[in-house]
C-alpha cells in the first residue's frame, strides 16, 4: 500500500493528514542533515556522469535514494543561495546579493525565519560546521538565527589575504566557534575533516532526540585544499582529490547515523550552492553537459546535482526529472517534521513531498523558475521551455590554471527560447518557431517583475524585504574594537 512508503514522523497524539495522506505517528520527527558544497559542477559525481572522479558513497547515496536531474538553486553566487536554501526564498525578496564580504553591513534580517528556527520550534537541536556566509557581525552569525552550534568560516575561504589578485583586501582569515574567532589562517587542508569530526560527534551526541545537522563544505571552492589522506589519489587533479574528500565525508556521515540506528529516521541531502567557477580553469569543476558555470543564468550556473536519501520513504534508485528549487527544501522539511512555514510572509519554496515520495503522477508544484542575477531577471522556465531575455554574461576567456585565475570576456545573449528537454546545453534557438510559448513566458516574467522587482527595467518589486543591517553606530564600533583586540591576542598567541 501506498501508505506503507509514507511513515514520517508526526504528532503524538494520533495521525495527521499531509497532501491528502495518512501519515502514521512514531515517536519522534525525523532527522535532518543537509551538505552543502561550494562551486560544485553539475558533473562532479559519479552518479552524475564524471569520466574521472571517483565518489562511491556519493554513488551509493543515489542508489538508496533519490537523483534530482532538475534541481535548482536560486542564483548562481554563494549568500545568495545560502539565503535562498535556509528561508524558502528568492534572495533578492529577502535582501541578500552577491557574495557578503568582511565586515559586510548588510545580513540576514533579524526579521526572516530560517530552516534552524523553524526546527527549533519542534524541539530540534541544531548545528552547522562550515561555511555561513549570511553576514559576519553578531547579529548575522548563525548562533542568532536559530544554530545551537557553529564552528567554521563566515564567508568564502577565498577572502583572505592570500588571494591572487585582491590580497589587500581581506583581513586575515577567521574561523569561528560559535561567536568567538578561535583562529586566524586556519590550516585549510584540515577543513573538510575538521568539519566531518564535528558533524559525527553531532550525531552521536543528539541520537536520542531530533537534529537539523548543516553541513556546508567551503570546498570545492578555490583555493582548493585536500587532507593528505586524499591528495594526489584522483584522476582529476587537485580539484578529483578535494571532490573525493567530500565523498569520504559523506560516507562518514551515512556510517554515523547508521551506528546509532538513525537511518530510517533520517532524510539527508547533498547538493551545491551554484556552479562551477569557471574562470580558475583546471582549479573548477564540471557542469556538463550544461551551458557555463557560477555567475551566470545558464544552467550551468544553477541547475546543481542533488541526491535525496531516507530509506524505507525514498523510493530507492529513482530519478526525479521535475524541475525543484532549493527553496522547496524549507517548507517541505517543516511539513515532514510536524510543523509550518511561516504564514505571515511569503516564502517561495514548494512542498515536494509527493515528488520525493514517488507518488504516482506527482509533478513539479512549480509554475516557472525565474533566473536572476543580482536583482536583474535574465531567464524564465515553465517545463521544458528555458527564455533568456536580453542580457550580458561573463565567460572565461581564456581560463586560468593552478589556481589563478583567467580573464573573464562579456557576452551577449538576446531573446532565446530553448526546450531543455532536448538541448540541455542551451544551443539551439528555438524562438522563431514558437512564437506564442515567448509570449506565454514573457507574460510570467512580466508578474515576476511586479512581484520580485527587474533592475534591467527598473522595476520595483512589490513583494520585497530589507536585509538586515548592522546595528546602529556605537554597539557595531565597539563590537569592531573587542574583535581587533581579540583577534590581536589570537595572532600574537
């Protein structure tokens, strides 16, 4: 029977109904862990199609789960997906552009619901070991927007002095325990490990009680460091070995919950927050057969690989093709753990559940995608049909190599229409043909744009809402002060 596939965790006082599905009671909601790499290219697995990186616990995840062929992020740059998977929520609704630098002004708004705080209402202990990127004062650190826990970088691991060609820019390096800066120039080699210790000790320690664990890798990210376990071990380089490293953290992860018996009360997820970055060349990964990488609206730059895992609920080995958002993520986890999103605002993001369960005829909730960059809308898909409006676009040319990076062009694409069912690499101009699918999707970005707001245009949304900013004056300058002092005593320790 069709109910036998839905047993998720629900109330205890009798059954609840859920898309118009029983779903019977157990004694205690389900785990959560997400793990979330960086810059991660469409291909960069095994069971993605990669010719030369090996990633067999990746594999094994797919074959206990669930493959999403059509997932997307929200934009195709790092806080602003982080934002968009943690609150439901196209990123410029809620504020969040770009990649937030040092001492950035802007965060995430004290006023926005995230994953973590929507859990925590259920009685969910929470943590995250890696990469934030949502703003690095205290009012935007993790810990203040519903994280128990958090050890890790604030923002890309790239934003140091060390960069290769902005190096003056960035302060030395912070990592985090909680709100205090526990080092500075942390070893990078020891990231991907240092963060799969805790995300086990994690699980260990909260196995008697319900866990969102978040794991947001700052690898593949350049520059790229692997652990000596890992290096030199892939066919790929640099780049095979760290993506290998990734894999073992996974099968940590997989072997954790398993040790503790939490594999059937567990949905884990593994996805990335856009594409690869194409500019470092050999130092980036894969997005193919896509077209282009990160910092573009091509799929390349937004379309990621995305396994999905609970057994005995995900059906096992299956292949979702319909198009899902990271923003699906939010609403459809607080409905499995017995709860809501916020209803006082509007959140983006759709319940999937019916596609995760493999319900017969169960289809994309969604309407149509929009691809922005920054705040400007580029792109509109509804089913197979992919429009680009007219805009510019960056492109390699030529790209770097050994971690430097290459020259970026700018090119122009004008109004394009292309059926991705058939020409996943974005070619073949199919506009003069289907004159009325234009101005089908012409007319959805035309709501969008009264909705979400159109710098090209020069459209205000009516639907957005201000990030969060930085305290007034006097507390951010002294909270400036004891972080220059602490960080004085860490580099002189």
């Amino acid at each position: 029977m069709l109910l036998t596939t839905l047993i998720v965790a629900a109330s205890v006082a009798g059954c609840r109904i859920v898309d118009r599905v029983a779903i019977a009671p157990t004694h205690r909601p389900l785990n959560i862990v997400i793990i979330f790499t960086d810059d991660q290219g469409y291909q960069d697995a095994g069971c993605f199609g990669s010719p030369n990186i090996k990633t067999p616990n990746l594999d094994r995840m797919a074959a206990e789960g669930m493959r999403f062929t059509s997932f997307y992020v929200a934009q195709a740059v790092c806080s602003a997906s982080r934002a968009a998977l943690l609150t439901g929520c196209y990123p410029h609704r809620i504020g969040i552009l770009g990649a937030l630098g040092p001492k950035s002004k802007t965060g995430i708004s004290s006023n926005e619901l995230t994953l973590a705080q929507v859990l925590k209402s259920r009685g969910y202990a929470t943590a995250i070991y890696g990469k934030w990127h949502l703003g690095d004062a205290p009012q935007f650190l993790p810990t203040r927007h519903g994280f128990d826990e958090y050890f890790g970088l604030p923002y890309s691991n790239d934003m140091w002095p060390k960069h290769p060609t902005s190096g003056t820019n960035y302060p030395p390096l912070p990592l985090f325990r909680g709100e205090k800066v526990i080092q500075l120039m942390p070893d990078q080699t020891k990231l991907t490990t240092w963060y799969t210790e805790r995300a086990v000790k994690f699980i260990h320690k909260n196995r008697n009680r319900p866990f969102f664990l978040y794991v947001p890798h700052n690898m593949p990210h350049v520059p790229l460091h692997v652990s000596r376990k890992f290096k030199g071990k892939s066919d790929r380089g640099l780049y095979g070995d760290v993506i290998m490293e990734i894999d073992w953290s996974v099968g940590q992860i997989l072997s954790a919950l398993k040790q503790n018996s939490l594999d059937e009360q567990t949905l884990v997820i593994f996805t990335s927050d856009n594409g690869p970055w194409l500019l470092y060349g050999d130092h980036a990964g894969a997005a193919l057969p896509l077209r282009e990488g990160k910092a573009t609206t091509f799929d390349g730059g937004v379309r990621e690989p995305c396994i999905m895992r609970w057994p005995g609920r995900i059906p096992a080995g299956q292949i979702c093709r319909e198009m899902v958002w990271s923003m699906d993520l939010l609403p459809t986890i607080a409905k499995l753990a017995g709860t809501n999103p916020p209803t006082d605002r509007i959140i983006d993001g759709k319940d999937i559940w019916p596609l995760l369960s493999g319900q017969p005829g169960a289809t994309s909730p969604h309407l149509a995608y929009f691809y922005y960059w920054a705040e400007e809308l580029q792109a509109v898909r509804s089913g197979k049909w992919k429009l680009h409006l007219p805009h510019k676009y960056v492109h390699p040319e030529p790209p770097g190599h050994g971690g430097k990076p290459g020259k970026l062009a700018t090119n122009q694409i004008d109004l394009a229409l292309f059926d991705l069912d058939n020409d996943l690499a974005e070619t073949n101009n199919l506009a003069a043909q289907h004159p009325n699918v234009i101005q089908r999707l012409e007319a959805l970005a035309e709501q969008c744009r009264d909705d979400l707001g159109d710098s090209r245009t020069k459209r205000t949304g009516k639907n957005t809402r201000p990030p969060g900013k930085l305290d007034a004056v006097q507390p951010a300058k002294c909270f400036e002060l004891r972080q220059r002092a602490h960080l004085l005593l860490i580099f002189l320790s």
